[in-house]
C-alpha cells in the first residue's frame, strides 16, 4: 500500500501517462462543473503543470481539450467548451443561488467556498457571469436583496461596503446599553460589529457620525422643506441669465452653502431643544413610527428670517407642509 506524502514539489514529469494528463483534467473540469477552465485554472488545482500536458499533445492545449471531451463524450458528459455560454443559466438562476446562500447565513456575507459548499451552481460559472468579478455578482445579489428592503451584511474587513443602515443598528446596539454617546474607548470597548475606523471614515469623523445618527433616530433625513422651492426658483434664475459672472454668483450649490443650509449640529440642537417633537402637534418618531422631523424657519429665509437657533423649530413633515411658506405671528 502506498501512503501520500505531503510535498511541496510535484512528481517528475517524465513517465506521465495519457491517462494520468486526462485524469488530471477531467478533475478540473469536474471541478467546474464541467464547464471552460483555462490553464491557469488547470494550473491552480491539477497535480501536473499544464507545459507537461501540452508537451504530451504535440505542443497543443487545445488538442488536450480535445481529448478530454472525447474522454467525457463516453461517460456522457458534455464538456461546454464555449467561454462565453456555459449552459444556460440565466442571471435569474445566478441570483437564486446567490440568494439562497445568503439566506442560510442569514444574511451575512459569505465566501466563495461558502457558496460552493451549498450552491448548486459553480462559483467558477457565477463569477463568469459577472465578467469575472465575484464582487460584480455579490453586487448584484446585494441590489436584488434590496428590493426587498434586506441589507447583506458585510464583514468586517470590508468597512467600506458597510451600509449606514448597519452602522446605525450597531450604533443604537452600543448607544443602548451604555445609555450615553459612546467614546471612542467605549465603542472598542464593547465588542463592535462596525470597527470604530469604518465609522469616523464613512461620516467624516466621529462626532458627525454620532450627530448622523441622532438624525437619523429623529426620523431619517432632517430637511427644510421649503428649500427646495426657492433653490429650484435660484435655479431657473440661473438659466434665465446670460451673464457669465452673475451664472457664477447664481450657482445654486454656493448659494444653498452660503444662504440658509442649517448645519448639522445646529439641526441637532434644535431637534434636542425641542426634545425630538414637533413643536405644533407633538408627534415624535420614537412614538409614533413613520414621523419624519423637519427643522423649520419660523421666520421664513426668504421674508429676511435667520439661521440662529431662535428662529428655527421642530416640525414634523405634515404641520411643516400645512404651514407652509406663512410666518407664524
Ligand atoms: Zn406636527
């Protein structure tokens, strides 16, 4: 009886056997599903280097193909040589599987040799799909995902596909049980699905993070809504003028810049002033599900009222829409 040795080094090539070369590669190509493998591929997982297999037919790879697929053809199986259709699984079918992997890790992203231990289709074939981009396909499992309002969650190496709604959660995880604002010591401290470099990278710092997700809590995105009828009036302004330098005043990003964008920790000392409520009818996204908060001039900017914490409030969406552009006297 023979006993494998673990070795580094490959057996000589002198006295391979054509049956040796095309079990070597009826291996790799069971290894992909019976579908295009190139050299390197061979390369990768065969126990002989492919210069020995061309070597064995005349010099020519692709007659060890050939001789492959005659191998294959007696057993039945069809070798699909063509790189560009292997069989015909249609994306649909790609995003099944795609799916149905992530499911079992509930969610949670996987690798490829995860996928291959459950997943009916190869990774090799999935990965051809998607121009040969495995992220390309999780990509697309992440957009189908989304339709469905479920977040594959990244691990954590990958910081920099970590959606905000991930962040927010362990935010809120952490935020909870310390009952305060956690400190960068805190955060490392409590065992953090979301690394602390992730957070301060993906919101510009810390202390915006933090601000980000008080607005968030407050009802997702915090907006004045009667910004956006006069930014789009400044707009046709900017179109209705020829005059290259007053297009250049008119620039409606520097206008918004210098005009009345409330800045983020100003929202949040109103938001926090008026303790998360609307100032008119009461309601607060922490009881009532669905509020949306709007900071809200009370003297509106465009009849000469300010950006200081005095004239704004709290509104929600609906008193904000129903009050509209009339000053509150
Ligand atoms: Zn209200």
């Amino acid at each position: 009886m023979n006993f494998l040795k673990f070795e580094f080094e490959r057996p000589p090539i002198k006295n391979i056997s054509e049956d040796l070369i095309l079990d070597e590669l009826e291996k790799v190509a069971k290894h992909f599903n019976y579908e295009y493998f190139s050299r390197k591929n061979f390369d990768e997982l065969a126990n002989i280097h492919s210069a020995t297999v061309e070597r064995h037919y005349g010099g020519s790879w692709s007659a060890a193909i050939k001789a492959l697929e005659e191998r294959l053809k007696c057993k039945n199986i069809t070798y699909a040589l063509n790189k560009r259709s292997p069989r015909n699984v249609s994306e649909e079918q790609i995003l099944d599987e795609l799916e149905k992997v992530a499911k079992h890790f509930n969610y949670e992203c996987f690798s490829r040799k995860n996928y291959d231990e459950l997943a009916c289709i190869h990774s090799a074939t999935v990965e051809r799909h998607y121009d040969g981009s495995w992220s390309a396909a999780i990509k697309a499992l992440e957009e189908r995902l989304k339709h469905k309002n479920i977040i594959l969650i990244s691990s954590r190496r990958s910081g920099r596909n970590t959606s905000e709604k991930v962040m927010f959660d362990e935010m809120e995880r952490i935020w909870v049980y310390l009952g305060h604002r956690p400190s960068k010591s805190e955060w490392l401290g409590a065992d953090p699905k979301v690394s602390y470099d992730t957070i301060y990278r993906n919101f510009g710092g810390w202390t915006n993070a933090c601000l980000k997700f008080i607005e968030y809590k407050s009802g997702g995105s915090v907006t004045i809504d009667n910004d956006i009828v006069e930014k789009t009036e400044k707009v046709i302004d900017v179109i209705k003028t020829d005059n290259p330098k007053k297009k250049e005043e008119c620039n409606p990003k520097k206008l918004l810049k210098k005009t009345r964008t409330i800045s983020l920790n100003i929202r949040i000392k109103v938001l926090s002033r008026d303790n998360f409520r609307c100032v008119f009818c009461g309601k607060s996204p922490a009881t009532d599900i669905g509020t949306k908060l709007h900071v809200d001039h009370i003297i509106p900017f465009s009849k000469g009222g300010t950006n200081s914490i005095d004239n704004l409030q709290t509104l929600c969406e609906q008193c904000n829409l129903g009050k509209s552009d009339s000053v509150m006297q």
